[in-house]
C-alpha cells in the first residue's frame, strides 16, 4: 500500500524542456488496500428454530463496511441457495443480523409449521450453511465466513406438572410429590436430525430420553432445593434406571454374549433419566413421578420449577468379566454398566414449567400412632366381574374418632394384573375418604386382578400396601359368524364337490380356546374320517377336511366353539350328498370311478363325451414286480388313455375278507393301498381304507 508519499509531476514540452508555465503544485493522497475483518462470530439459537423468532448473527467489524449475507441448504453450492440478506451497511464494532427463517421464495425452513409435520418439505430440519463477506468503501473484501448451523422444529415441552399436597404442613412432616408428563413432537426425520435413531429398535442406544430438573425457588427467585439424579444413594438403579423405550425390542447394551449387570456403585445413578414412549405419529411421551424428600422449608409461598433437556440414554462401560454375580454358583460373562445422559444432541430444552408450593405450620395434630383402616374396597376381596364392567376400582378409608384424619394425598391405590403389571390409570379422591384408581379402558381381559391399597393419616402412619383380588370372567358363548359353504344347513351338494367346511368364530371376552374348539361331520350316526384345526394362528377360521371325498347320503356337522373361560356354543348343520347326474363306471355291480355331474372329462387333453368311457378287469397286472409287491385281483382299466378331469372324481377298489385271510403275515387291512399304472411303473397312490365296507377310495383330479 500507499500513504501521504509525494508525488511529483512536470509538464515538459516535446523536447523534452521543462514547460515555463509549469503551475503543478505537490499534494500528497492515500491508497487504501487493507481489508476489513470479521472476528466474534456466531450463530445464534442453535439448533434454529423457526418456528420461535429470529436467527441472530453477531459479529465485530474492523471498520465501516457493507455486509453481505447468503443462507445455504446443506452445502455451499449455487443450486442450494435458500436466502440472500440485504442489510445495511455495518459499522466499526459489534452489530447484530437478523433472519427469520424465509426463502427468498416466501417458504419458511423447518419440517413442522404450525404443529404440521411434512418431511418432504422444500427446506426441511437439516443442515444449512451460512456465507458472510464484508466489503469496505474503497471494495476491499473480507476474508469470507462460511459456517454450519442447524434447523430444528422438534417441539419439547412439559404438558403437565403437578403437585400434592399444594399445602405443605411441617407439623405432619409432609413432603410434596411431583408428577410430570413430557412430550416430544417429531417425525423420526427430525430426531435423526439431531443425531437420534429411531429405526434400530433392537438397541436402547441413541434413543430419546428426558434429563429433568427440579427445584424449588422462594419468591425472591433464589434456589432453596434441587432434586438430585441420585433419588438413592444406598440402591444401585444401574444399568437402567426407568428401563427402556417401548418400542425397543432389546436390552443389550454391548456383547450380546455377556450379561448386563448394574456398576455397584450405589451414589451415580441417573434416576432423573426417562426414557421418552412411542405414543402415536410423531409424538413421544414420557412421565415422572418423585417424591422431594427431606425438603425442609420455612413457612411462605415457594415456586417450584421443571424443565427438561432431550438427551439420549447413554451408558459407561465400567468392567468387563467372567464370575459367579447372582451367587447360583454358575459363572458368567457379564458388563456391568452405568447409565450417564449423552448430551451429543444439540442440548434442546423445554421451556420451564412452574407451580405454586405452599408451605405452613399448623397446630399440633392430635397424638395418634394407629394406622388408619382399609374398611371396604371395589370390587370386594374374591369377587367376579364382567368383560367391560370394571372402569375403576376403589377402597373406602376411616381414621376412627380419634385420630388425625386419612390423608387422601399420600394414601394409594392402584391396580395390577396376573403378571404384576399396573393396569394404566390414574389415582383421584373425590373426598368422603375414598381414593380410586380410575382406568384408562375398561377392562376387557379375562384373568385375576390385584387391587393394591395403602392408606396413611395425616400423623404418618400407615397401613402398608394390603392386596385384594378379583376376578374378570367372560360368561359369554362364542359366536359363529359364518359358514363356508354357505348357507349349509339343509342343502344339497353334488357328489364329489365338497370335501372341506370352514366356520368363522368370534369372541369378545377371554377369546376362542383353539385347543378344546372343533368341527365333527357324522353319515348316519357314523364318524367321517377327517381332520379339525384353526387355519392359522391369525385366523378365526376352523376348518374341517374329510380324508375322502363324501359319498352319497345325509351327513351332520356339528361345530363345537369353546371360549378361554369355559363358555361353550354347539351348533349342528344337516345336508345332503347327491349324485345325481354323475357319471358311473360299474364292473360286475361295484362302481369303480364315479364322476360327478358337470365335470368335462379329458383324454390326452382334449375333451371327450362321457359315451367313449370304458371299463375293463383284468387278473394280471402288467410289469407287476411280485417279488417287492402282492397285489388283489381285479386289475381296472378305464378307457380312453391318459383320462383326466375338471373335478375331482372318486376310484374305489374293493376287496373280500377271504382276501385279507390271505394276506402275508405282518400286513394288515389298514395297509392296502391303491396303485395306479404310468405306462411303464406303478405308483403308490394310497387311498383310504373302509374296513366296514371293504373297500380303498381314492380322490382323483386326473387318471
């Protein structure tokens, strides 16, 4: 560069002699060449939510300059241009941009607008890029500024804190309980925005948990008390404290081999942890419930104060091994784990919830070391409900004359089922010393149920948990929805046309008990050999399937439908087998091959007419190995070559009792079978034996 130097200028004539008039007077100028600086800057909230104001831009300037400004999706590339900035010109110092999140289209960034998720958005959550220059009056360019920030509309915020009692009475050494309810909003594209991982459910890592913080504040703002991580520090909660997300279908946290145990120690647990619940599209939920132990506060009005940071569960490590740790004798690999929140997702925090705490000294409530009684619950000790009759169960408390009164706030009840789960719900008093449980849904599940009630006075003392039990059971038969053939009671099918029935159940309480459920098909009083069975684990269909095809005459099918608690439907069908019009092949009075009516009948694939059918018998069967096989005369043979069929068609094949005398030893009726002939083999074909009327049927589709 140059400064205040002197310059000198002459003019000359052509001859290069110095002009007489010469009148240049020496002055000195200024060349400016030094760039102006950028320094201090940031980018401000991040991640950058639209949705709740303005994205602030801080930086210092070396000098007056003119700013430049260019908003980039991604990567810093023309075709991902999403804004450019105008504006004024900037001064010496720090100053301050700002940008409110639209396109130069008028398209506002973010994935949820309005509390409207669209992932495929011009400009959803993701990355974006951010490019600044400043460029001085004589157009000298700063060194340019390109920076990454995030864009994320995932919504976190408490939607209910409570506390109980609001009255905090330190004569009866009271303690406040807090419960919380917590929910994210966001597609699964959203969180994985933020470094979450919604898709591998078979792993806890990565997942969405809340971090919480709880404290109370006195009116002048100052912290009096904090809920620690640690609600325990004699119990080691590790390696999961408040377990995992419902969606995730596995607990390994490292080796799949090895056996996740707690860390042993009992002081650095993460109890204020929660894992966040799939609830329904893109929401989460999650809820929390603590007591503030050992609290000690003088009397006045308090604020208590809870927020969360949406964090993932995380987990150290601590040791790795093989030993004996649940003492059965048996080693074992293990890992013990402890739990630590993974503060790696960009630290999004709900606003703070807060609620009124008073706290005062009442007179001294009377001397009273009796616990309160439990004098009546609903439903009773041992009773038997209905599917559907139970929306609440209750207890009925009583303190006597002379004691310090049911404290309805810290008495419970609750509800659990067979497996020891409590049955979602929520506790209310409505006063007159009864506390409910009320139920989400009523109860529909066939089973026992466990109604758990403790009852404290307002002296402390308390009951313990005492359990009562009921029952809920379904009385209702099953029903029969429909039949298949339909309708089936009374009809008349032609012969070889039907083999199997399939009948829908359906049962609202316990459910269909699949094991004792069954179909049963009768010919005169006679069973027909078939099988019964559910057509999958899925299905409501019970399907019967004779073994042969039906002959001709009046059958009985009864369904017999049994629910999970005993309750039974029986329901009997009668129809006809008939064979009119069917086509019959005769040889010296037994019918061999019977065709049912409407059956195109088929030789070497082209369709004949039932008058070229033929049926010969010979004693000998031709290339018939006697030495493997033993065969009983007659040997049939249908004409033409190479039959087949539309429908199925019935062969029998018959034999006498002097027949079966004759067979070797060690061979039974039950072991003839029928075999047909391929033009150069015989093949097994089986069939089934009817020992009452001596004869094989087979059912055939082609032959």
């Amino acid at each position: 560069s140059v400064q205040d130097a002197e310059i000198k200028g002459y003019f000359v004539s052509v001859d290069s002699v110095e002009a007489v008039n010469n009148g240049y007077i020496i002055s000195n100028i200024s060349i400016d060449s030094i760039k102006p600086e950028i320094s201090n800057f940031s980018v401000t909230p991040s991640p950058y939510n639209p949705e709740e104001g303005n994205l602030e831009i801080s930086f210092t300037l070396s000098e007056d300059a003119d700013i430049q400004v260019e908003i980039y999706k991604t990567s810093y590339t023309p075709v991902n241009l999403v804004k450019v900035l105008t504006p004024p010109p900037a001064s010496f110092g720090d100053n301050i941009i700002q940008w409110d999140g639209y396109s130069d289209s008028g398209e506002k960034v973010g994935t949820m607008q309005n509390e409207v998720i669209i992932d495929t958005r011009t400009y959803p959550d993701g990355d974006y890029v951010l490019y600044m220059k400043a460029t001085d009056k004589v157009g000298n360019d700063s060194s340019p500024i390109i920076s990454k920030f995030k864009v994320s509309t995932v919504k976190v915020e408490i939607t209910t804190l409570s506390v109980y009692p609001i009255l905090i009475d330190n004569s009866r050494s009271q303690e406040p309980v807090y419960e919380i309810e917590m929910e994210v909003k966001a597609s699964s594209e959203m969180l994985k925005n933020l470094g979450f991982d919604l898709n591998n459910v078979s792993s806890p890592l990565n997942k969405p948990y809340a971090y919480i913080k709880i404290g109370v504040y006195n009116s002048a703002g100052t912290l009096q008390s904090e809920i620690p991580d640690d609600l325990d520090s004699e119990l080691d909660t590790d390696y999961l404290p408040n377990g995992v997300p419902n969606y995730v279908t596995s607990i390994s946290l490292g080796d799949p081999a090895y056996v996740d145990w707690p860390d042993g120690t009992t002081s650095n647990d993460y109890d204020t942890l929660i894992p966040f619940d799939y609830s329904s599209k893109n929401l989460y939920k999650a809820s929390f419930k603590v007591r503030h132990e050992g609290l000690s506060l003088t009397d006045g009005t308090y604020i208590v104060k809870v927020w969360f940071e949406l964090v993932a569960g995380g987990w150290d490590l601590i040791d790795k091994g093989y030993g004996d740790l649940d003492g059965d004798d048996v080693g074992e690999y293990y890992e013990k784990w402890n739990q630590i929140p993974d503060f790696t997702h960009y630290n999004l925090t709900s606003d703070p919830e807060t609620c009124v705490l008073e706290v005062t000294t009442s007179e001294t409530t009377p001397i009273d070391s009796t616990p309160p009684t439990i004098v009546s619950v609903y439903p009773g000790d041992g009773s038997t409900k209905d599917p559907g009759e139970v929306t609440e169960v209750y207890a009925y408390l009583d303190d006597g004359t002379g004691g310090s009164g049911v404290d309805l706030m810290n008495s419970r009840i609750y509800l659990e089922d067979s497996s020891g789960n409590i049955v979602a719900g929520h506790q209310t008093s409505e006063g007159g010393n009864i506390i409910k449980w009320i139920l989400d849904s009523t109860l529909s599940e066939s089973g026992s149920y466990k109604i758990v009630v403790e009852a404290v006075d307002k002296r402390g003392n308390t009951t313990g948990e005492k359990e009562y039990s009921f029952s809920v059971i379904d009385t209702q038969p099953p029903q029969i929805v429909s039949t298949d053939p339909s309708p089936l009671n009374g009809q008349t099918f032609n012969y070889g046309t039907i083999n199997q029935f399939t009948i829908t159940l359906n049962d609202t309480g316990s459910g269909i008990d699949w094991r004792e459920s069954y179909i049963s098909l009768t010919k005169d009083g006679v069973a027909v050999s078939g099988t019964s069975q559910r057509e999958s684990a899925s299905s409501n269909n019970l399907i019967f399937t004779s073994s042969t095809t039906l002959e001709v005459g009046d059958y009985t099918l009864q369904v017999v439908a049994v629910d999970n608690d005993g309750n039974r439907t029986i329901v009997t069908y009668q129809f006809t087998i008939s064979d009119l019009g069917a086509i019959k092949l005769s040889y010296n009075s037994n019918i061999y091959l019977t065709i049912p009516s409407g059956t195109t009948i088929y030789s070497n694939g082209v369709p004949v007419s039932s008058s070229t059918l033929g049926i010969n018998a010979t004693s000998t069967p031709q290339n018939f190995d006697t030495s493997k096989l033993g065969y009983i005369s007659p040997v049939i043979d249908f004409d033409p070559d190479n039959l087949s069929f539309s429908n199925k068609v019935t062969i029998t094949m018959y034999y006498t009792d002097s027949d079966v005398s004759l067979l070797p030893q060690g061979v039974t009726e039950s072991d003839l079978k029928i075999y047909g002939y391929t033009g150069t083999t015989w093949q097994n074909l089986q069939g089934t034996v009817d020992s009452n009327n001596n004869k094989n049927t087979l059912s055939v589709s082609s032959g």
